[in-house]
C-alpha cells in the first residue's frame, strides 16, 4: 500500500488493465448512483440513489413497518436483556457494541419502542398520538431505517474502490485550507449536502472508526456538511411559498453554508478536539503529493492501490448486514424517543418561545422583518430541520420566509435524526457539543443569509 511520498516513480506502469478497470468501473458507478440527479415522478430532481430507496420502501409495502417493527423490539428486549444480566461476550465485537448500550440508551431504546406501537394501534396518550408528534416521527423512522438498506449496500462503490482517494487528491489543496479538512472528504461532503443525512453519517463514522479522519476532522463533517439533500430542499421551498425564488434559495444554501464552516472550523469546540485517530492506520493516505508526481496522475495511482485491496463481494455484503442491522438497532428507536419528546416540547410548551428572546433581539438588530415571529424558528430546528419550515410558512414576509428557510437547511444539528446518530456512533461530540455547535452556527449564519437575501432583492 502507498503512504505519503513514499510511491515509486513508475509504480503506476505496473497497474494492469484489470487493475485500473476494478477503480474506473466501480467508482463511475458509485459516482452516478449517489450524485447524479434525475427528474422524479412530480417534475422535481432526486438524486438516482433516492430513487432506488423510494422505489425499495414502495415495493416492500406493509413490510416496511413489520420489518422496522422487528428491529425496534429485538433492540429493545436484547439490550434489556444485556443491561440486566450482563452476559459475558466471547470477545469485544458486533455484539457487545450493538446491544451493551448502558443505562440511559436502554431506556431510549425502551421507550422507543413503547412509542412506534402506540402509534401503530393507535393506543396511548393524545399528546403522542398528535398527527403533528407521532406520526410524523412514525414515517420518518421508513426514510431513516428501510432508505439506508440499498444505500449501505452500495456504499462500497464509493468508500472501497478509490473514488475518495482520487478525488480527494483533486481537490486537497481547496479543501484544507478553506474547511481544515483533506481532500479525501470531499466525497463525504458532496454525498452529506446533496445525498442523504444518514448516508453521510454513516460515511463519517465509518471513516473515522477506520482511521482515515481525526476527531476535529468527523467532528467538522459530521456537525457541518450533513444537511437534507437538495430534493428537501425544493420540498421546504415551496411549503414557504418561495417557489420564484428557488435559484436564490439554493445558491444562499450553498454559500452561506459554506462559509459558516470556514468559521466554524476555526472556533471552539470543533477547532479544540484532537487530530488523533480512533484506531492507526499504516494504509492511510497522506495529503503530500510527491513533487515527481502530477496531480492527476498521482490521483488515479491511489484510486487504483485503494481499489487493489478492497474487499470480495461477499465480505463486503457481510458488512453491509451488520451495518445496517446494527443502524436499525441502535438508531431507530432513539429517533423515536427523541422526535417525539422535541416535538411535544415544540407543540405543547413554551420553552422555545422562552429560549428565542435573545434571537428576537439579533433579529432586530439585523433589521428581519417580523423579528418576533421568527425568533422560535430559530432556535426549534435543534428538535428537527423541518419544525422551523412548518411553524414560518404563515410569516408574510418573503424575506422572512426566505432567511428561516436557509437557516433551518444550513444549521445542520437537529437531534430528531442528526444528533440521534452522532450519539450512538463514534464521533466525538456530546449533547453539550451538539447544543454549542447549533447556537453558534445560527449566530453566525444570520448575518450571512440576510445579507444574501438583501442583495438577491428578495422583497420584506
């Protein structure tokens, strides 16, 4: 395997046609199925992967609940199991990290189930039977859990094959220094801001337990760049009625996104955790191009040694089991126990209107029109992005609408789906980090999107 300046000058006149075939094959495939857009059946844009997993869930019918139910109550009664009698496991693996999940995620685990079955017989309390707290994180757990089988299944094509390693080559020397991230990320970035949340969670997570990002570095990635993909965004656009705006609102996305992580990166708590890595890698890629090398050149060559030692089809299909299995099992049932708690909050309690005062005030200060009605939008997408865009769609200004809207796509940490993840995976970042990350983002991002929105004319 090649590590930094240490590849020979003619190593790529060594690679066969079999060689260079195993990462050119693979890595178009994984780069088509996970990025190319395509018109969906309303005349909206998705992305072919997003087509897949719909047309998955489609076909699957009543089995999407019965195949999520099974899950939620093997999670619930084997963790319970393990948190009592503490069986002793024959060695540290798949199932001590799945199911020795420790006090407070038993009973997130507990409860969640409690909670998918209130919902499915219709049997509990109102305030969870709500058809704006239940139901809604009811049908979400289908988009989280059954969308992730085919995606996790053919995410090899992208992490496996060499399309980080080549890619990431490409484009280092912006990515380091505008983000404080290397180039191989950048595969990462793209499938968060224009695939799917979990996808590139689990991308993360994945990179980050294989020694291939730091801490600071799956922090960043994980808390910065795994918003909705553009398909939400045309969803959330039109709900605000900025339907004439769409060209606006994705570019101010972009843009203000972008830049909040350039600032982001730089500040505490993200810029303060370590740049060690959670197990050591001797296959790791290092950013240094050899100066006998071009750039592209030197890219394919690492895409090619990536793609020479990626596991066999069945090995692959192995992991892409336990993936997916210990997904279903340790984040579904949290996204319900934690969903349905932010939106009763939200529903049923002033304590969002209580904790925007001070985002009334910057509001003002940045002179946004109807400063007090926006001010709960502000801070309620820590529950989940798509609260904000609901309670804001009676707001009259389009200005308003408009700044909520890129707000809410670009703030990025809402525990409903994000924050579930980020706690049960490996990524370093606590509750109190996630809290932190928000409010700083939202203090940064405002300024940023109401400029944009007052240069882009777009009316109060």
């Amino acid at each position: 395997m090649i590590e930094g300046n240490t590849v020979h000058k003619n190593m790529e006149e060594k690679f066969t046609l079999k060689d260079k075939l195993k990462f050119i094959i693979p890595s178009l495939l994984g780069l088509i199925i996970f990025l190319f857009p395509i018109k969906n059946a309303n005349g909206g844009y998705t992305l072919i992967i997003g087509a897949l997993c719909q047309g998955f869930q489609d076909s699957l019918g009543v089995w999407n609940t019965y195949i999520t139910g099974a899950f939620i109550v093997v999670s619930a009664l084997v963790t319970t199991y393990v948190f009592i009698f503490k069986p002793k496991f024959k060695e540290h693996g798949f199932l001590e990290e799945t199911f020795n999940a420790g006090a407070l995620n038993t009973v997130g685990r507990l409860v969640g189930a409690a909670l998918f079955f209130m919902v499915l017989f219709g049997v509990g309390p109102e305030f969870v039977l709500n058809e704006n707290i239940g139901p809604v994180i009811f049908d979400l757990l289908f988009v989280i859990g059954i969308w992730l089988i085919p995606s996790v299944i053919l995410l090899p094509l992208m992490v496996e094959f060499g399309l980080m390693e080549f890619i990431g080559t490409l484009v280092n020397k912006f990515t380091r220094p505008l983000f404080k991230l290397p180039g191989r990320a950048t595969v990462d970035l793209l499938t968060s801001w224009v695939g799917m949340v979990e996808l590139g969670l689990v991308i993360t997570n994945d990179q980050y337990t294989k020694g291939n990002y730091t801490k600071r570095e799956a922090a960043i990635i994980a808390s910065c760049f795994t918003a909705t993909g553009v398909a939400f965004w045309l969803v959330c656009g039109e709900i605000l009625g900025l339907s004439e705006y769409f060209l606006q609102f994705y570019i101010a996305i972009f843009v203000a996104g972008f830049a909040s992580v350039v600032v982001m990166s730089r500040i505490p708590p993200l810029s303060k955790l370590a740049d060690t890595y959670y197990v050591e890698n001797k296959n790791r890629l290092e950013d240094e191009i050899p100066s006998s090398k071009k750039r592209l050149s030197y890219a394919f060559e690492l895409g090619v040694r990536k793609a020479q030692t990626a596991p066999s089809i069945k090995d692959m299909l192995k992991g892409s089991f336990l993936l997916i299995t210990s997904l279903f099992v340790t984040l579904i049932p949290i996204v319900m126990t934690i969903g349905v708690f932010a939106l009763i909050l939200t529903e049923y309690t002033p304590i969002f209107d209580i904790i925007s005062i001070p985002f009334k005030y910057y509001l003002q200060l940045l002179q946004v029109p109807e400063a007090a009605a926006a001010a709960p939008a502000t801070i309620v997408g820590f529950t989940d992005m798509f609260v904000p865009i609901l309670i804001s769609s009676t707001i009259v200004s389009a200005k308003t609408r408009f700044i909520i809207g890129v707000l809410a796509l670009t703030q990025i940490v809402f525990m409903s789906e994000m924050g579930a993840y980020v706690l049960i995976s490996k990524i370093p970042l606590k509750f109190k980090d996630l809290a932190i990350i928000f409010v700083t983002k939202t203090i940064i991002l405002l300024p940023i999107i109401t400029l944009l929105a007052t240069l882009m004319g777009i009316p109060a």
